[in-house]
C-alpha cells in the first residue's frame, strides 16, 4: 500500500519535463502550480497515466490470478483465453483495414478503444458459449488458446497485406502504452475496471473451493459451471478493458499473483485479490518509471519493460515447482 | 433394523457418450442403513466410482431412482445436499499454499451464506473434525506437503467437518501402507457408529472384508450384498474372480493363483501354524499340498520340532538333507526339481 502511494509519486514525477519537487507536492495537495504548463502536464498527462497504471495493473493481476486458480495452472494469465488476441484483431482490423478501404474516421483513438473491445468480447462470448457447455477444465483451456491462436493468425494475415504506416501504428499498439488514455476516456477505463474488480470479489470463496478441485466445489454445493462462466466474465472485462486502453502488457498478469502467493503464503482469494490489485498497479508503476528512463528524454516501450521484469519471476516459479515436485 | 437412508431402485450408472452410445451398468436395487459401513468391491472399470458419483449428484443416473431419507435425491438443492452427502473423490486435493486448516474450513461453507464469514462454533467444529483424526499438530501444513496417509486422514476431517449423515470415499485406502488403511478403516468405523452411513469402494478386499459391516459385491451381471462372511460363504467371491487364475480359498481364507503344474506335496509333522505356512510355501512354487502323507506325492516334507527349533526335511527316511529355514527348503527344491 505504502510502495503503491511511494510509486504513484514518483511516477509522477518522471517524464521528459522535469518538474520541480515543490511544485509536485504542491499538486498532490490540491493547490494550482504557479508554472500553467506544469500544471498542464500534471494534470492531463502524468495523472491519467498513473490512474491507466493503476487500473491495468490491477486488472491483469485480477484476472491473471482467476485464471492461474480456475485452470489450477501456474502459467495460465488473463491472455490464455485468447482475449487480448480478440483485442488485437479488432485494432489490426480498424488499423490495416481503415486503410486498405480509405476510411480513416475509425483509426483514431477512441476507434482503436472501440475495436479492441469488440474483438475482446467476440472471444468473451465464444468462451462463454463453450464453457456452460463443457465440464472439462482442460478442454475449454485448450479451446481458449485455439482461439487465440487462430485470431492471432487472422491478425498476421492482415498484417502482411497493411500498410507500412498503419503496421507500424499497430505494432507500436501492441508495445503496450500507458500514455494513450486522456482524461476523457479515463472515467469509462475506470468504470469498466471496477466492474470487473467487483465481479472478481462477489466470486472469492467460489475461487477458494474451485482452486482444490470442481468435485469438491460441485459436493459443497457451489454450481461450477456458473461460477467460470462469472469468472470468465470478469476476466474479460479486465483483460479486455485493459489490453483495449494500454495495448497487451505481458506477464504482468502471470508474475504478479505468484509474487502475491509467496508474500503472503496463502492460498485465501479473500487476501491474494485485494493483494495482487495493489501489487499489479505498483509493479506496472515500476515499470513505467523505468520505462520512462528517468533523467533522460527516452521513452522505452512498456511491454518489453514489463516482460524483462516479469520473465525472471515465471522463470523461478517453474524452477522452484521443479524443485518441489522433484 | 435400523432407519433406510439410502434407497436405490432400478439404478443404472454411466456415462453417455454421444447421442446414440450409451455406456451403461446393470440396473440394481440395494439400500444402506444409518450406521452402516458398507465397502463396494469389484474389478476394475466395473462402475465403482461412477455409483459413488451418481450417488454424489456429480453425474446423473441415466436409470431408476436414488432416495435418500424417504425423497429422490433431485428434490434437494445443491446446498441441501452438501448438507446431506459428503464426497471425497479418489483424485487427492491440490492447492499450493493451502494449510490443512484452511482446507477443512471448505467444508463448513455449506452451512454459511455467499459472504458470510465461518463463524465460531464452525472453527470448534473444523479443529475437532482435525482434533479426531490426530492430525491437530499438522494443522499449519500445506496439504500439498503431506504424506498419502496423512492427506487421507485430512479428507476424513473434511467429511467430518461438512457434518453430513452420509459420507462417501471414492478408494480411501488405495496408496497406503498396512496400518495407515487399517487407521482410515478405524476413522471411517467411528463415523459409522455415530449412526453415519459410510460407503467407500476399495480394491483392497483384506481390509475391506476385516472390517466393514456389508459388501456391495459389483460384477459384471450385477450387484451382490451381504455381510463379508456371506459373499465368502456362498462362493460369490469367486464370482469376482471368474476367467482369472486367481481364486478365494474358503479354507485358508486367502486368495490363492491357480498354477498350471498339477505337482503334489505332502506335508508331515510339526504344528499346525508351521503345517500352514510350509504349505503356504508349497503352493507358492506350484504344488498342490496334501497334510495326510500321500504316498504318491512328488516331494515329501517332515517338520520336526526339536528344543524350539523348527527343521524341515526334504524326503521320507532319516538321512534327507535337512533345513533351518522355509527358504532354504525352497532353494533345494527349486535346485532339485525341474520346472519351479
């Protein structure tokens, strides 16, 4: 809590604009910068990113945490559904499309918003087609990733036949940005999040029992299928409202509610949600403060930030799992 | 007699494959008492499990009716029956970083409300369920971290802790070690004679028949029930073990393998305990054995006790090769005689 209040600070404090300390405090306090263009920059850039930093960060730590407990798969994460596959062939879509077919009013940013949330539920609706109907676990894991793969191959189908300017818009999509969410859309990007955060925590002590086995769920009276196709719902509200406004971020989603598990030693949804929320919104901090190179004017793009930091946590979990089982 | 819980009728259990396969177990009747322990045997892929299943509400019957206190099971919603009938399936629970505490309190959450927090009296009830099977001191560990038996004793405090009058184990004693299945067999005793109805499915007939009060004997053309002495008395054991080389032996009370070699040894002398485990040897290698001194006998043993100290001779007169041990008798046989 106190790392996520530390970070949200220093966050706003790193940019390619230096902004002075008192300044800056001044601002947290409420009162009007003396400087109108860092108050400008304050205001309607550095606090909505920090705010799109909260929200994905939470989000995809939810989520992945759903997910890693309803497939009781360690590497299973908000994607394994194939939503952020969904996501992307929306914006491949509005981005490569737009411009084969001369319309261009749809590429702005609330156009790529829009798609990717339309992708995203695309797949929501598929997966939760399938899943009140199959019982087996694995199977609607193994659907789920099919999924994915195939709109993934649809997206590299429009890729090889878009334009070099619109690939490029696209590829920089899917380098993930926390900077693209303005004050306008901020409220609709919250909204949604809460949603899903809500939904995740009406669904806890059914994560408990789910994470031991479905037999167990189904004899203690809990109706399993209902509860995935929630679950799945509330999944797909967080990883699609977040892949949709910042773009994929990786293993984010994956690494967190490992951290979270060995922080806390339990397995108790009541403790690893709320914890991983917070974790995942100052991880995502964390990142963007290095991706923002403080001290110098460079920007790295976020998703490799995020995977260069999340990749050593999955590699030691897989280790460590080795080591327990062997 | 005690009350009927459980009332079966016309039952067929299965799984439907498809629209048009359906793969299915003789339809059967039985009932099960308050009190009752009652062990379903049979062999493999007979349909143990999926009975215990069906029973459980995890899969529909695809025949006839189950009653449980005098209604049809469909009658009660999930939430009554997690109050009626706990099931502990043969596939152990995984969680990492979950303490046999945490686990145990799962089982309370029938009695509680979506956001209800477990109460006092539902901690008393989880550490007591713990407390009964002695595995108090085990409380903080992770179930992942335990031993076979101990994670068994810990789905017993499960079923114990969800307070039901009916309790279903689904292979409780597969995995175990002697005393530790005598020990589940002792816990699962106790639940019974709280007026409980227990019904497990086991492979393992020795505990099984040591123990519980009734045997569902599944074959193939369908369900036997009777006492354990029954299902010896009247043979039907052997019914399990039809087209196998290996038959019951009402005598002895062993399962014994049919050998091909129709090979006689005679077995002289001695007690009647050292009498019983020199033939017990015998037939290990083959022989049929006969105690009365067959003249005809291939091999002929003579026990003699002398100060405490059992020999064995191999061979009718005085000037035989004699043994301290059975496997030392065993060895000079095997070396003797071609085709053990």
């Amino acid at each position: 809590m106190i790392a996520l209040v530390v970070l949200s600070f220093i966050d706003l404090s790193t940019g390619s604009v230096s902004i002075p300390f008192p300044d800056l405090l001044n601002f947290v306090i409420g009162k009007n910068l003396s400087d109108p263009v860092n108050q400008n920059i304050l205001l309607n850039f550095r606090v909505p990113k920090m705010v799109s930093a909260w929200l994905a960060g939470a989000a995809l730590s939810v989520s992945g945490l759903q997910m890693q407990t309803v497939f009781r798969n360690p590497l299973a994460g908000p994607y394994v559904l194939g939503i952020s596959s969904g996501a992307s062939l929306g914006v491949a879509l509005v981005l490569m499309g737009a411009s084969a077919f001369g319309v261009s009013f749809l590429a702005g940013e609330f156009g790529i918003v829009l798609a990717a949330l339309t992708g995203a539920f695309l797949v929501l609706m598929l997966i939760l087609a399938v899943s009140v109907r199959i019982r087996d676990i694995m199977t609607i894991l193994i659907l789920g990733m099919m999924f994915g793969t195939a709109v993934s191959a649809v997206t590299g189908l429009l890729q090889y036949f878009g334009s070099e300017a619109s690939l490029k818009s696209f590829v920089i999509w899917t380098m993930g940005s926390l900077g693209g969410v303005g004050r306008d859309k901020l409220w609709l990007y919250a909204l949604m999040v809460i949603t899903g955060l809500v939904l995740a925590w009406v669904y806890v002590r059914p994560l408990n029992v789910l994470g031991v086995g479905d037999s167990y769920a189904r004899t203690l009276g809990f109706n399993v299928k209902r509860i995935r196709f929630f679950v799945f719902l509330s999944t797909s509200i967080l990883a699609g409202t977040a892949t949709a406004f910042n773009g994929p971020i990786a293993f984010i989603g994956i690494a967190v509610p490992h951290l979270v598990r060995l922080a806390f030693r339990t397995s108790n949804h009541a403790i690893l949600l709320p914890a991983s929320a917070i974790v995942g919104a100052s991880v995502l901090l964390l990142c963007d403060i290095i991706a923002q190179l403080p001290g110098s004017a460079l920007v790295l793009p976020l998703n490799s930030i995020a995977s260069l930091m999340g990749i050593p946590v999955v590699i030691y979990i897989v280790i460590r799992n080795k080591r327990v089982s062997g | 007699m005690s009350r009927i819980v459980i009332d079966i009728k016309g039952l067929v259990s299965g799984y439907r494959n498809g629209k048009n396969s359906a793969f299915f177990y003789p339809a059967f009747n039985s009932v099960a008492l308050a009190g009752e322990l009652i062990a379903i045997v049979g062999r493999n892929g007979v349909g143990k499990s999926t009975l215990l299943r069906t029973l459980a509400q995890l899969q529909p019957p695809l025949e006839g009716t189950v009653s449980i206190n005098g209604s049809d099971i469909s009658n009660y919603t999930t939430a009554e029956y997690a109050r009626l009938v706990s099931f502990i399936p043969s596939e152990p629970a995984h969680a990492s970083h979950t303490s046999v505490y945490e686990f145990v309190c799962m089982a309370r959450y029938p009695y509680r409300g979506w956001f209800e927090s477990l109460s006092n009296e539902d901690h008393h009830i989880v550490s007591r369920a713990i407390d009964s099977v002695g595995m108090m001191k085990f409380r903080s560990r992770y179930i992942d971290n335990l031993s076979d038996g101990e994670r068994q004793r810990v789905m017993i405090a499960f079923a114990i802790a969800q307070d039901t009058p009916i309790i279903l184990m689904d292979e409780p004693t597969a995995f175990l070690d002697l005393p530790n299945k005598f020990e589940v067999m002792r816990l699962l005793r106790e639940q019974a004679m709280l007026g409980k109805t227990v019904i497990i499915s086991t492979h393992d007939l020795q505990t099984a028949f040591g123990l519980v009060d009734t045997i569902w004997l599944m074959l193939a053309n369908g369900l036997k029930v009777g006492a354990p002495e029954d299902i010896m008395l009247t043979g039907t054991l052997n019914s399990l073990m039809e087209n196998t080389p290996v038959y019951f032996d009402l005598k002895s009370g062993q399962f014994v393998y049919r050998h091909h070699t129709k090979r006689l040894a005679s077995v002289v002398g001695g007690a009647l305990y050292v009498k019983k485990w020199t033939s017990h040897a015998l037939r290990r290698m083959g022989f049929d054995v006969d105690l009365s001194g067959d003249p005809n006998a291939e091999v002929y043993v003579q026990i003699q006790e002398t100060e405490g100290k059992v020999q064995w001779i191999a061979g009718k007169g005085d000037r035989n090769p004699t043994f301290d041990s059975i496997r030392n008798l065993c060895l000079y046989l095997r070396g003797e005689l071609k085709g053990l």
